[in-house]
C-alpha cells in the first residue's frame, strides 16, 4: 500500500507543480524577499481608526435626516389648515397611469422614471419624491391634503441633501395621518390582491423614533361576551400592538375570565423582551385563546400593576414608560380601589383602553378607566378600525417627548425591508435606518403634543463595511458590528436568508440573531458583554470556523479588538488570526514596471474590494474596479479617489506574478491532449485580491457534461456565479483560505460538489491549491496562494494505474485494488471520497458507505469528531404548530366568523366590514404557503465535522465483524490532503452502523434566547425563554410631562376609510 501511495502522490506532485506553476511562483517571492517589508497590524488601532470614519459617515446621515426635520416642522408651523383644500399631488401608485381616453388619471401625472444603479436599478426620479397611502387611507382626505401640501417643501431638501452627500439612500417621511413621501421617486405597484398594504406607521423605524422604550403589559378578556367576531377583532388588535413592539420593549399577555392567566405560563410573572422571536410566539398563542366563562378585570389589573412595579423597582425591563392594554367589551365591577392602591396619585403606569364590539353601554367606564390613568380610550368596532386606532397610544406615549420638543436620534436594528421594494426586483439588503421624529411648533397645541410624523434615511450596512478594507485584516480576518441589545448587524457568519422551494426568502428571525449565538466559542459572554457596554478593548480566543457549507473546519487562534462607534448604538469588532493573519506585506515597484504588468489579459482584481471609490461619481459607475486603477495610475481620471497603500500592493503583485502568464501559455501551446487531458485551469490570487487565470483547454470544454442539465460547476469557478472561489467583502476564496493553513509546498485538494440541487450528477472536478509564503526577519506572511482545477476523471486514471504497480515485486504484483478481494479509497483530510470502484460514491462521506473502518479510525485517534453547533438553522416545524396570524387574516374564517352577526346586522356589517387580510397579505401568502410545503421554522442543531490527524501517516487494523475479521490500511500520500485506504471487500462488517454527519439537536443550551422548534425539555426551554440576556438601554427617555394634557384621553375617533375599500367586502361577499 506504501508503494502505491508513493507512486501515486509522485505523479500527482509532479502534474499540479507543474500545471498550476507553484515552484516557479514560489521562487519568484523568494527572489523579492529582500525588498519586502513585513509589518505587524495594531488591531487596536485598526479597531479605533474604522470607528472613527463610521462615526463620521453616519454624522452625514444624522446631519441629512437634522435638515428634513428642520423644514418639515418650518413648512407646518407656516401652513394654516385648509378643510376644503383642493391639492393634486403625485400618487406613487397614480403616476403614469392613464384612462381609456389616454388622459392621465387624477393624480398620475406623468412622472418621468430612470433606472439608477445607485437605487439598485430601480426606476427612480431623483428630483422629485411622490407619495405612497396604504389602501385603508382614502388619498383625498383633508388631513391627508394638508400634510401631503405642507410636506412638498422637503423636495428641495431631499435633492440637496443628495448632492451635498452622494453616498445617501432612500429619504423618506413618514407622516403620522398614513402618508409616506418617497425620495426618490418610485412606481409603487399594489400587490397580487390590488391592495397597497405598506403602512410607514407600523414600520420599527417609525415606532422607535415616535416614542421611548417600553414596558407594557396586555390584559385580554376572554369571557364568554367576547365569542364570535369580538374575539376576531380582539386578537387582531393584540398583534397589532405586538406588532409596534421592538427590541428595546417589554411585554406580556394575561387573559382573564373567571380568573387569571398567563397565555405563556412560563412568563408568569415577569416581562419579556419583545423582540421578534418572542413577538412571533405570542402570536401563536393568542391565536389559540378561546372565549368563555365570566369577566372580571380587577385581578388581571392587580396583577399587571405588580409586574411592572416589580420590574421598576429591580431596574429591570425598559425604565421608561410603563402602560396597560385592556381589550374588552365591557367593564362592570369596581376597578377604583385597583387603581387607588397601584397607581394613583403618581399615574406611573398609562392604561389604554379598547372597547370591541359596537355595543356602547359600557363606554362611559371603559373611557373613563384610560382618561383617570393618563392614557387612551377607542372603541373598535370592525376590523377595518384596528390600525387606526391601536396607532393612537404612539401618539400619546409620543406628547412628553413633542412637548419637550426632544429630537432623539434612533438607529434600527438590521432589517431588509423587502415590504418597500417587495414589487420591484430588489436585491435584499441588510439594512439600518436614521430616524427622528417631527414635532408640531405651534404655541396653541403645545400641550397637546402633535406629533406630525417621522423623518429616516437608509443606510446600507454594507457601505459601513466598506470603511473596514478586507486587505487589511488577512486572510481569515473580518469586521463586524452589532447593537445594543447584543443582535448581529453584520457578520460574515451570518445568514439572513433561507431557501423555501427555489426563492430565496428572510428568515423568521434574521435580525434577532444574538453575538453569541454567532461567535458562540465566546462561552463566558466576556466579549458579548464588552461590546455590550461600549468598551474599547481586546479577546483572544481559539475558535472552530465552519467552511464549504459546514462540511469542514479550520482551527484557529484569534484576535478581538472592539469599540463603540461614537453617536449610535452600535459596536464595531476587527478579528485577526494569529500567525501570518497578523502581518501585512509592504513591497516596492515603480509605476511604470506595475502598470505593464497590470494590463495583461488574465489578469483581474476583486470587484467588491474598493481599490478606488466608483459608486458617488455617476461617471465612473461603469468602471470595474481594474479600469479605475488602471485610469487612476494613467492619470487619465485625476479625480478618482484610491486606496493608495492597496493600489501599491497591486502593482507589486502583479509584476511578481507576471512571469506566470508567459509559464502557463507555453505549456498550454505545448500540451499533448493524451497524457494530461483533464487539466483544466491554472489560477493565482495575492493578498491584494488580485487573481490571474489560465486555461489549458478551450472555454466550450470546461467540465461541463451535455447531458447534466444543471450548470456546471467548471464555468462557475472564478466567477461571481461562484462566490466561495472568488475574493468578496466578507472573506477571501475557499481554496486561498484552506491553503494557508496547510504546510507551503503542500497540496489541498477539494471536490467540488454542486449545492444538492435536483438532476446534478456526481461532481467532476477538483480544485487543487497551495500557498505561498514569504518570510522576513523571522516573521511569515502569506503572499498569495496557486493551484489548477482538474477533471476527476483524470485523477480517478493516475490513481488505478498507480494501484497496478509494485516496486518491490518483479514481474505482476500479487494484489491489485482492481482485485474483487479489496476495496480501494481515495479520500481527502475530512472523511470525503475522491476515488471509489463506485462511482455513486464519490463525493460522499466515507463513515456513511464504511461505518466499521471509520470507526476504528476514529478509535485509534487517525481521524477526531469535531462537534460544531450552528443556531441559525432552519428545520421542518412540527406538525402542530401554526401561523400565529393564520385565522384572521384568511377573509374566509373571518367571513366565518362574522355568519352569525350577519343576521342582525347585515347592512352596516356590509359598509363597514373590511377584511383586514386585505392590507396583510404577507401573512395571506404565508397562511397558504403552509398548505404547499412543510414550513420551515428556525431551531438550533448540533453536527459533527470529522478532522484528519496529519501527525498520524499510516496505521493499520483488524476489526472483528461477528463472523470474519475485515482488515485495513490507511496511508498518508505525500504533500497533500489525502489518504489512501484500502479495506478487505469479502467480510461482511454491517453490524457497525454508518457514521453520519446529520445533525440533531443541541446537547448543550443554546446561548441566547431563541424559541427552539425542538425544544426537548420543558422545563430547559422555559428557562431559556426567561432568561434575560445583558442589554444596554437607550439614553434617552419621556415618560412624562407636567404640561401634558390627560384630558386628550379619545373618545371621539373618527376614521376614514377609502370607498374603494368599503366595496370590497360587499364585492366579495356577493362573490
């Protein structure tokens, strides 16, 4: 067996030295040694450095969003109400519509649209905003007129704010009577129901900047009054409330009949984070309260009063503004001892109340209950009043903060907002977003505390990112950032999409993906914890990185260097790896020398990295980023900003691997076809993200089998079809990455399988790579990293014919791996096979054909189990969980509902019933997506990634299999990843069970709060679920203010709702 591994790692050496070139490349490093600098990177300077410029980015933000505020409440203060005021405006679902007549319709006028790459080629018209209303707001309304009228004076700002800084998105106000003015201007299109149903009232940027954080505690009756359609509306309104929690707020849910109880019994008695998990859970268990018994309120309204002393006085939950929701039909009892011995005089605690249904006996109490607690009274009546009327608290939470006139600044947690665009193809941004809100300055309604709406600005996380350059941190370094609350903002590791079926959709809970749950060797929490609280400072620790999907792993020591980013609540953190991860190359080349070297046809550099800034300039968007450098270097575009210190390493690299160029087309030019057909490409990529390629057979040949329909993955390597292989903004290529922690000089071989799509065929190629380093002063930094991609095919041929010969013997060897008797392996340093006599078996996991030997290789400590956990999965629910929103937003169970009601009220039921599925249809879609496909929910697992142990190069064994002993051997092939095993094929070892790497649930807790699908434990889970994790408050609070007026405590709302909505029930009723 040693003589076959010898011969064939011989063989396999000399075609890939000689096809990818490494030697040539190695030695011309070598000769630049003695003009290179290595220089150590100060990771704490680094840190503070990238901090410094974030914090001076978002200042530009914060100054834009400063502007549209200052005008917005200027317009109003000069703008006197006009009831009857007659306006034509541009309606972003109107505009460019026209008639059968070919006139524009009212308010569509024409409105000139173009694509712009900086809006992500969306048809946008950036000099003038339009206006978007949900389909529940009528676009003629006064109070829609005057706002809408009195907000045009913010065009001239959005345009100005643009120019002064190019690197702006989407602008925005959102007014608080529905309307959201755009800018710049889009096509809004309604959705598959014709229904716009984008409210900017219940987005979290919204919500966060119109009030402070808050505790709030919501009290449902559940009596038997309440059956029926009340029960619907009452369960809409509770997730409408949910719905304008965020992570900075507390919550609970107690329904009450004949006595109390928590809908979540393991929240009894505490407050929970609202965050999006929690809010979803709640969710599902509102949707199974069922009405019956007696109501009396008093002891729910004891024990909430308890709750949120309790947490007030232990300085836990939001310390701000505390608030019960009562839902109910009627209340009878005396309450006035409860609110005498809990609340009064001081009123700490606001109390909104909801009276559902149309009955208005108990008005005057329920009224009178919100108007003596500094709180709200509405009645809802139909579902179509819900959202109108739950937005009302946000107006009264908003008064001290408006009356203080108060300008908080509030960033948002990373959201992609895929309900702006969700018509338009756009690609789904991680996104935080500026707000402030905008108050009404007029003197007679100061007390009233107007708050006319919210102004924001969108900034794309991935332009913060661009402030940390990817050539700086080496070749397994990162930056990341995340929020006061401990979420991720943004981290390579993250992965905020799912796969359902063939759409890429957000997961249920990508924003509210902890630190730790990410960086989750941080067991102690030392360096969640840091950030937390806005230190400055740094960690080391040994970590396991998952690569290749989580089929492999590199050890590795780190480095964490952290800091707050001034202004905002976010933390920043720079990771470096310890050894070559920890140096930079500095080398030297004229211009000139560069510049000749840089304009060869193989040559190309990492489009995401920024060599030189193209994205302000409109003309220099078309340019990639080698054209840029190129006409920067030329002098031709002198007004091109650069990298300079990147820009030099470039030149440096690619007149040390220019000779490569001439190496690889003179062996292609002097290929035999026979002897190495199956040699496809050679490749290189520098530190400096600079990569050169070269192929050895034509385009039309690479792997790419006619009769496979799915693409092949040949044609994808390189690409950006193929991000794994190519240098990105979050990391550089797999086969660069895997390199550098292998010896120089050492192979590192990868099969290449295609994601387990339907149709694809075993793979075809393997990716072969080594690095190089460089050495100076006895420090060692990886240059660049080389290799060739080849047919398997050609690797399956080298290694059956090595298995033929024998050194020692003379004439015919006495076994053969051809032989039936033996079973013959390639397999790589994690347990893959490359080469089998089966060709079903290549790419698979040797444990899962050969539970018995790799056993016994695990046993005698050849190969080790690595356990790795990953708390961003996602696995098939149960089959008894449900959409938590699924019966009130199907119109056909609310329709269901309302039967009974039908009789006695039919005709107004017919005016005023709107189904609310109408401006829900996300959840619409969901509900009936449940039928298509077994639903994925998040959860947390636990797998296995097996590890070769390279100290070992060969061992040897019997296994006793019951009925005959099955012998092996495994040996170590020279410079490379790769074993070679060889096993007994006659006796029968399948009493050992295959070794698998399936995953399964976690044996240790999970870190942070997530509801786990497949909680084992009850009681573990309840624990997991209270826990609360360390946070940090916002700054800034408004609880209360002395020239509040209470006596603004509702009543009298009046909602108007469009004509086209009051139809549609009759419409589809009549259907």
């Amino acid at each position: 067996v040693k003589s076959w591994a010898d011969a064939f790692g011989g063989e396999l050496y000399s075609i890939v030295t000689k096809y990818s070139g490494s030697l040539l490349l190695q030695k011309k490093y070598k000769d630049v040694e003695p003009t290179l600098k290595i220089k150590e990177v100060d990771g704490l300077e680094l840190v503070k450095k990238f901090s410094e410029q974030m914090e001076s980015m978002l200042r530009r933000k914060v100054e834009a969003v400063e502007r549209l505020v200052e005008a917005a409440e200027d317009a109003d203060l000069n703008h006197e109400y006009n009831s009857s005021l007659e306006f034509d405006y541009y309606n972003s679902v109107l505009i460019n519509e026209k008639d059968e007549n070919d006139n524009y319709v009212e308010l569509g006028d024409e409105f000139i649209l173009e694509p712009n790459e900086h809006f992500n080629n969306l048809l946008v018209n950036t000099t003038y905003s339009d206006i978007q209303l949900p389909t529940n707001v009528y676009n003629k309304d006064p109070d829609i007129l005057n706002g809408v009228y009195m907000s045009e004076a913010l065009n001239p700002i959005f345009v100005d704010n643009f120019e002064r800084d190019p690197t702006l998105t989407w602008q925005y106000f959102g007014s608080s009577t529905g309307f959201f003015r755009l800018y710049p201007g889009i096509k809004w299109l309604p959705d598959e129901n014709g229904v716009i149903s984008f409210d900017c009232r219940n987005r979290g940027w919204y919500i966060q900047a119109a009030t402070s954080p808050k505790d709030i505690v919501i009290i449902v009756d559940v009596s038997g009054s309440m059956k029926g359609l009340r029960m619907t509306i009452a369960k809409h309104t509770i997730i409408t409330i949910l719905d304008t929690l965020g992570e900075n707020d507390f919550v609970n849910i107690i329904a009450y009949n004949d006595y109390v109880h928590f809908i979540e019994p393991c929240f009894k008695g505490i407050l929970v984070q609202a965050d999006r998990d929690n809010r979803e859970h709640f969710k599902q268990l509102v949707d199974e309260l069922q009405a019956k018994g007696m109501g009396t309120v008093n002891k729910a309204l004891t024990e909430s009063f308890k709750i949120l002393r309790e947490f007030r006085d232990a300085g836990q939950g939001g310390l701000c503004n505390q608030a019960i929701m009562l839902i109910t039909d009627g209340a009878v009892e005396d309450y006035e001892a409860v609110f005498e011995k809990y609340n009064w005089p001081d009123r700490k605690v606001r109390v909104f109340t909801y009276l559902i249904g149309r009955e208005v006996t108990f008005a005057p109490n329920v009224k009178w209950i919100a108007c003596n607690n500094k709180g709200y009274y509405t009645q809802i009546s139909t579902l179509a009043d819900v959202q109108e009327n739950v937005m009302e608290y946000l107006h009264v939470l908003s008064r001290p903060m408006v009356i203080n006139h108060d300008h908080d600044i509030i960033w948002t947690e990373a959201y992609m907002d895929s309900a702006l665009f969700a018509s338009q193809a756009q690609s789904l941004l991680l996104m935080t977003t500026v707000a402030m809100p905008v108050f009404s300055k007029k003197n007679e309604t100061r007390s009233h505390g107007i708050l006319l709406g919210v102004v924001g600005s969108d900034v794309p996380l991935r332009e913060l990112l661009k402030l940390a350059p990817r050539y700086k941190l080496g070749v397994h370094g990162y930056a990341f950032l995340n929020t006061n609350n401990g979420y991720i903002l943004s981290h390579p590791d993250l992965r905020p999409l799912y796969k359902e079926g063939k759409k890429l959709k957000p997961k249920p809970n990508y924003n509210s993906v902890d630190l730790s749950e990410v960086e989750w060797e941080d067991e102690d929490e030392i360096l969640r914890t840091a950030m937390i609280n806005g230190e400055t400072g740094y960690l080391s620790m040994d970590v396991k990185v998952p690569v290749d999907k989580g089929k492999r792993v590199l050890f590795l020591t780190n480095d964490y260097f952290f800091t707050d980013i001034s202004g905002t609540p976010f933390s920043l953190g720079v990771v470096l790896s310890r050894g070559h991860g920890e140096y930079i190359l500095l080398g030297n080349t004229s211009v000139e020398e560069g510049l000749h070297d840089l304009l060869q046809p193989d040559l190309s550099l990492a489009n995401e990295w920024i060599y030189c800034i193209t994205d302000i300039d409109p003309d220099h968007r078309k340019l990639s980023q080698l054209e840029a450098v190129i006409r920067f270097l030329t002098g031709e575009e002198p007004d091109l900003e650069c990298d300079e210190e990147l820009v030099q390493e470039v030149l440096f690299d690619a007149v040390v691997t220019a000779p490569m160029e001439a190496y690889w087309t003179t062996l292609a030019l002097n290929m035999s076809m026979e002897a190495e057909s199956g040699v496809e490409m050679a490749f290189l990529g520098t530190r400096a993200g600079l990569m050169r390629n070269a192929l050895y057979v034509g385009s039309e040949k690479l792997s790419n089998r006619q009769d496979y329909t799915h693409f092949s993955f040949g044609r994808k390597f390189l690409t950006r079809k193929d991000k794994e292989s190519i240098f990105t903004m979050d990391h550089f290529p797999l086969w660069y990455r895997r390199a550098a922690e292998h010896p120089p000089g050492s192979f590192i071989y990868s099969i290449v399988s295609e994601d387990n799509s339907e149709g694809a065929g075993p793979p075809e190629v393997v990716t072969v790579s080594t690095a190089v380093a460089v050495s100076v002063d006895g420090k060692m930094g990886i240059a660049a990293a080389v290799g060739v991609q080849i047919k398997l095919e050609l690797l399956q041929r080298k290694f059956w014919m090595a298995m033929q010969q024998c050194s020692a013997f003379d004439g015919a060897c006495p076994l053969s791996c051809q032989d039936d008797i033996l079973n013959c392996f390639l397999i790589d340093n994690n347990g893959f096979i490359l080469v089998s006599k089966r060709l079903a078996e290549t790419g698979k996991f040797f444990g899962a054909v050969d539970g018995s030997v790799m056993t016994q290789l695990l046993n005698m400590g050849m190969f080790k189990r690595v356990t790795m956990y990953d708390y961003q999965a996602m696995c098939k629910a149960p089959h008894h969980h449900h959409s938590g929103a699924r019966p009130l937003l199907s119109p056909i169970y609310a329709f269901l509902a309302a039967v009974k009601w039908l009789l006695s009220d039919f005709l107004i039921l017919l005016l005023e019933f709107n189904m609310s599925s109408f401006w829900q249809s996300d959840n619409l879609a969901d509900a009936h997506k449940h039928k298509k496909h077994d639903t994925l929910q998040p959860c947390d697992t636990e797998y296995p990634v097996f590890v070769y142990e390279p100290a070992i190069k060969e061992t040897n064994g019997l296994i006793e299999c019951g009925e005959c002993q099955k012998m092996f051997v495994a040996q170590q092939i020279a410079s490379s990843n790769l074993l070679l095993l060889v096993t007994d094929a006659t006796c029968d070892c399948s009493i050992f069970p295959p070794v698998l790497m399936s995953a399964k649930e976690p044996s240790r807790p999970a870190p942070a709060l997530v509801l786990n699908g497949l909680a084992h434990n009850a009681s573990v889970k309840c624990e997991r679920m209270r826990s609360q994790k360390l946070r940090r408050r916002p700054d800034s609070c408004h609880a209360f203010h002395p020239e509040e007026n209470a006596q603004d405590c509702g009543g009298a709302a009046e909602i108007s709702v469009s004509p086209a909505m009051l139809l549609l029930p009759l419409a589809l009723l009549l259907r």
